[in-house]
C-alpha cells in the first residue's frame, strides 16, 4: 500500500471505530499532534486516548473524506476529511446537550518507507465545534 492508501485505510478504520486497527498502521514510536487541544504524544497512548474518547462521547463518530494529497515521494499526505457525530457524554468540558456537530478538519501524515505513519497532525475550528455543542464560553 502507497501513502494514499494507508491514509484511506486510517480514514475507513476510524469510520468503524477500528481504534486497534487505526494504530496498526502506525510504526512503533510514533507520534500524534491534536493541535487545538493541545494533546500531543505517543500514538499508542495519546492517540488511543483522544480517539477512545471521542468514539465513547460520540457514538455515531463517523467522517467523510473529501480530498488526499499525497506528494510524489509518497512520505507526505494531507487529508481533508469532515468528521461528525452526535455527543452522548461530556466531552473536553462541554456538557452533553445531545447536539451534533460536523467540523471539517485537516490531518497531515508522515509515512517511512514503508509507508507505515510516523508522525500525525490534526487541525480544525474549535469555535466551530464548541459552537455546534453548544459551548457558548471559553473556560
């Protein structure tokens, strides 16, 4: 599988809520960067646990890729990709209204040679999502 391909995969897994397989694709010691949260660290752990909880607070999680680019070397992927779900439990301090949200986001992945992802980093308008949740206050 080429880059494009692993980051389908990821994409397909994380609609499954496939956890133990979304980390099957990743090389042992690499890393995750949730920028708007501030949640950096090791893909088994801190990837683990941003995903557990957003699969636990939003159990209809689901995401429509809209665009992968993948550069010719096949080490650099960028994925525009909408994700949705209807919140269930608190989540990051917003109180559970039963809101959904839907927030497009920006994933940029770094692949080895085997195209396995090293390094993860997510992007998207936390105002968007809190505003969606219906999070009226910062804090």
């Amino acid at each position: 599988m080429n880059c494009r391909d692993i980051a389908e995969a990821f994409f397909d897994r994380y609609r499954q809520h496939d956890i133990e397989g979304m980390l099957a694709l990743f090389v042992s010691g690499a890393t995750v960067d949730y920028v708007p949260i501030a949640a950096t660290g090791a893909a088994a752990v801190q990837g683990s646990a941003i995903w557990t909880a957003l699969v636990s607070a939003f159990p209809d999680l689901t995401n429509e890729v809209e665009a992968i680019h993948a550069d010719s070397s096949g080490r650099h992927a960028t994925v525009e990709v909408t994700i949705r779900g209807t919140q269930a439990q608190n989540f990051l301090g917003i109180v559970n209204r039963g809101k959904s949200f839907s927030v497009r986001h920006a994933f940029l992945f770094e692949f080895d040679a085997e195209a396995r992802i090293t390094r993860l980093a997510a992007y998207w308008d936390n105002v968007k999502l809190f505003e969606d949740l219906g999070k009226t206050t910062l804090g």
